[in-house]
C-alpha cells in the first residue's frame, strides 16, 4: 500500500525543486510563484509578490474548468515557461508541479523545503 509520502517522493522524482536564491533570481525576470496553500495559510504570510492558488483548483484555473467558474489565472497562462510553486514545506507544491507536468508544462518547479524554509532563512514574508 502506499502512502502520501510515497506519492510525494515520486513526484519529487519527476520534478525539479529549487532553493530561496534561485526563486528569488527567476522571480526578478518575471517567473509567477503560485502558492498552493489554503487562502487563511497565504493570509498568515507569503513570499512577496506570490499569487494564491490552491492546490484543490490547481488543475481546473490552467484551461478555465467550469469548476472554478471558467477562470483562468494568467500565472498559469504559459506552458512553456517556467512556473514556480510553493507551499508549507514542499510536499503539496512537488504534487502540484507533478500534476502541472502532466497537463504539459515546460519547467513547474517546486520550492524545496516551501515556506517554512523559506521563512526560517530570514527571507522577506508578506501579510
């Protein structure tokens, strides 16, 4: 049987995480950061200049779904770009960037150790 920490090491396989630096160096040329977690976690504290997307409507705001009333956030507009994901500790947003993977994105990449590391460094946090 296997468990969430199994699903998140083999998306982790599939994908490439990246540190605080080179967020911060992809983020000044322009790359979005979504972050995957729950509206009251971003509301607690995000990455500067992060957008909210939860991880539950993730897949449904790439092409507009009917699900999310045919939205599409212009963050995942590109497929062929990179796109960064984050969330608390980098579990939800390797999932995340799996799941975009799929759906055809060039480069989703996840933020390794998510918010709390990112958080724990010192790093700037927005409220």
């Amino acid at each position: 049987m296997r468990t969430v920490q199994d699903m998140v090491a083999e998306a982790k396989a599939r994908i490439r995480e990246i540190g605080p630096d080179e967020l911060r160096q992809m983020q000044a040329r322009g790359v979005p950061v979504v972050d995957v977690r729950e509206p009251g976690e971003f509301a607690e504290g995000h990455i500067p200049g992060a957008v909210n997307i939860p991880r539950g409507v993730l897949e449904f705001e790439v092409d507009g779904h009917p699900a999310v009333n045919c939205v599409r956030d212009p963050a995942l507009g590109h497929r062929d770009q990179p796109v960064i994901l984050n969330c608390r500790s980098g579990a939800r947003s390797a999932m995340a960037a799996d799941a975009l993977r799929q759906l055809g994105f060039a480069e989703p990449l996840s933020l390794a150790g998510g918010f709390m590391g990112w958080a724990n460094a010192g790093l700037p946090v927005e409220r």
